[in-house]
C-alpha cells in the first residue's frame, strides 16, 4: 500500500521514516553537524541540487528530513520545513513572503509575539499590519489595500478561542491573489488541516499538541506546493533557525501518540468546559465543544474535535482569576500549551503582556481571561483540584 492511501493514524507511526542501512524501528538520530562527500564530485552536485544528498545540519539532515516529510503527510501538503521553535517558523514566514511596501493582514487575537515581532521590528523594514477580527471574514475583505499580500490568521486564536472560517478565507485570498497562513498549532493536523481548505502554507509550534510531553521547543511549516517551499526553505537556513535533529526525532517520537493524546484530552476539555460553565463563580466560558461557543457551528464544519484548549473569566475579574491560578495544585501555573500535563496561565500579564493593553481590549483578550490547556490526567482529579482553587475564590 501506498503511504498516501494510509489513515492519519498509520501515517503518525509510519510516514517519513528515512530508510537505515540497519533496519532501525524508529528514525535514528543523525547527530552529526556535517556530512562527508562521496568525491569533490559528489559534494558539488549536492550543492547544485543534482545530487539530493545531505550537506550540512543547517541545510538538511535525515532525521530532520523525516519529521519534515511526515508533517507534510499529516498535512496534506508538499513538504515541511522545521524550524527551531515556533517563532522561528513565524519569522521564516514574515521574512520569506514580506518585502518593504507590503502589507499583511491577521488575526488580531494572535500569538502575543506573532504579533509584537512585526509590530515592533518588521515595521523597521516599511512592512505594514492590520490586525481584524477574521471570525468575521468581512472584516479581512475591509482591509485589503493594493499593497496587501498576505492573510494570516489563527484559528482558534491564541487565548480567546475565536474560530477563522478557512474556506471563506481561502475563497477571498483566491479572488484578490492574496497569499494565505494559518497557525494550526492549537488544532494539530489531527483536528483541522487548512491546506485542505485551499490555505497555502500551514505552520505549527511543535512545542505544543505535536510534540506533546513539554520537553522541546520546535516549529513546522508546510507549503501547499512547492512554490512556496522554494521561497521559505532558503529564508529558513539563512535565518539560521534549523531544528536539531534531537529536536526532530523528540517530536517524531511525541507525534506517534498524536490522536491517543487528543482524545483523550479532549474528552476531559469538554468536561471541564461544561464544569466551569456551571460554576456560580465563572462569568463565561470559551471552548469550541460548547453550544454556547459563537462559532459552534462553524467549528464542528472545520474542525475535527473541538481540542483541549480553554479560555474562562472569573466574575470577580483579575484578582479572582490570580487566586484561582494560585490555589491550583494538580494542573500547573505556567504558560505553553498542548502537553498531557494541563496548565494555567494569565494571557494579559503572561503569554500576551507585550502586546499593548488597548490592543488587546479590542481583540477580547481581557485582562480577567485564564486560559487552561487541558491535559490528559484523570478528569475527575482535574475538575477536583480546579473545583478546590474556586472555592477558595
Ligand atoms: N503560535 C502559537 C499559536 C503559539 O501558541 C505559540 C507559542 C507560537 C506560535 C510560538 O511558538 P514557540 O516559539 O513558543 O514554539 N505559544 C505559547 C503560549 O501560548 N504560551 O507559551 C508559548
């Protein structure tokens, strides 16, 4: 059988795997920084491109090379490009499709530093940003100037949970030749995959869902073709933001237990969810698995699992918020997202404190929203612990 006739589930164990003299189950590390050429030969016909062989870690490296085929699989894109976190696949996209004059349109409840690093420095270089609410795709057709060339958005947005329709998105971008990105690292590839939606290029913080056991920083892009994968794989080495090939087989590793993990944690999310919904102390609730969510309808058409990740506001707003992350003591108070362990944190003074505060007011990221990345521990024990850190509210 051909791998592209394999489910998503044989994929995550399967695909990739570059082939090893040995005969190894797993993808072996290639630890190495350089590689030896066959002939002065051989090594310039690597350099060329007539020869496919590896050169240099910063350039190529087989262990690398195996997460990268197996994320463009999971996908349903032409070939991955990994980076070393997340922010260096943000960076290898800004600096790979944005020239001075250009404009980009986003989501404005982004990733705070998504969002700082081309306010704050690719503005230096004359690249504009306007920053929309795209559950509204209207709004993204306001902003279209002449100079717009990219729509990237973040579904759901990193922390209030807003869902991005992609087909619409795409259908725009399609009409105006616009370039489209979407941040799927709250969905992993498992749960939505925005290529499949007519999206261009798909990037992940591998930090997060892909990898899943909070021990690696990593990012992932994937291009539609190869177009695209042509422009950002030499921005990616000439940034310099290579993964290792640690890096790489740590998420080879993590991602075998990708749909088990999400499941799971799922399960628990929606519970927990449905908890904080019905707590006299919790004002409101975001989670895509619940009716109450704007976009319920919207996500369940895009998505497939509402995911682990929500966001809640205490009635009593930020102080309530605070005691409440300070009285947990299963589930950690510490930022990222997406492990089997849960965590807690504060957007507004943690993940999204240098975005600036007005900024955040207009995009819902209120200074009383906690954000909970559910994990895939007992969920009784979870809704216990939070229920006892409530109490103490
Ligand atoms: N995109 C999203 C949606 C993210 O949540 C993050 C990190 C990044 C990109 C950047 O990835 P990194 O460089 O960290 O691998 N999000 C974090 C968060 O919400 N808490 O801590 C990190």
């Amino acid at each position: 059988m051909k791998n592209k006739d394999l489910g998503f589930d044989s994929r995550l164990i399967h695909e990739g795997h570059i082939d090893d003299q040995f005969g190894s189950a797993t993808v072996p590390i290639y630890q190495t920084s350089t590689f030896r050429f066959k002939s002065a030969e051989h090594g310039a016909a690597c350099f060329s491109g007539s020869s496919d062989g590896y050169i240099y870690t910063r350039l190529n490296n087989p262990t690398v090379d195996s997460l990268e085929r197996l994320a463009a699989s999971l996908e349903n894109g032409y070939r991955g490009i990994a980076c070393s976190s997340g922010m260096g696949a943000v960076n290898t996209i800004y600096g790979g499709l944005l020239k001075q004059g250009d404009h980009m349109i986003s989501t404005d409840a982004v990733y705070g530093p998504s969002r700082v690093v081309m306010e704050k420095h690719y503005s230096k270089y004359g690249v504009e940003s306007s920053y929309v609410d795209t559950s509204n795709a209207e709004n993204i057709l306001k902003e279209i100037r002449p100079q717009t060339r990219l729509i990237y958005i973040e579904t759901p947005a990193n922390p209030t949970m807003s869902i991005t329709d992609l087909k619409a998105v795409a259908e725009i971008a399609r009409q105006k030749g616009l370039i489209t990105v979407a941040d799927n690292t709250f969905c992993s590839p498992l749960l939505q995959k925005p290529i499949d939606f007519g999206f261009d290029i798909v990037f992940h913080s591998v930090t997060k869902f892909m990898n899943g056991h909070a021990d690696i920083v990593g990012g992932v892009i994937v291009s539609r073709s190869r177009e695209f994968d042509q422009i950002l794989r030499p921005m990616m080495i000439n940034l310099g933001c290579n993964m290792d090939p640690h890096q790489a087989y740590m998420v080879i590793r993590g991602l075998k237990t990708l749909s088990v993990r999400m499941e799971r944690a799922q399960e628990n999310a929606i519970k927990i969810a449905r908890f904080l919904e019905d707590h006299p102390k919790v004002a409101w609730v975001k989670y895509p698995g619940l009716e109450s969510h704007a976009q319920y309808k919207l996500a369940r058409s895009q998505m497939n699992g509402p995911g682990a990740m929500i966001s809640f506001e205490m009635k009593g707003g930020l102080d309530a918020g605070k005691t409440l992350m300070n009285n947990v003591r299963l589930s950690l108070l510490a930022v990222s997202l997406g492990g089997v362990e849960s965590l807690i944190q504060h957007p507004a003074s943690m993940t999204h404190s240098k975005v600036d505060k007005q900024s955040r007011e207009v995009s819902g990221i209120t200074d009383g929203l906690v954000r909970f990345s559910v994990g895939i521990e007992n969920a009784e024990d979870l809704i216990a612990d939070i229920s006892q850190a409530l109490d103490m509210v």
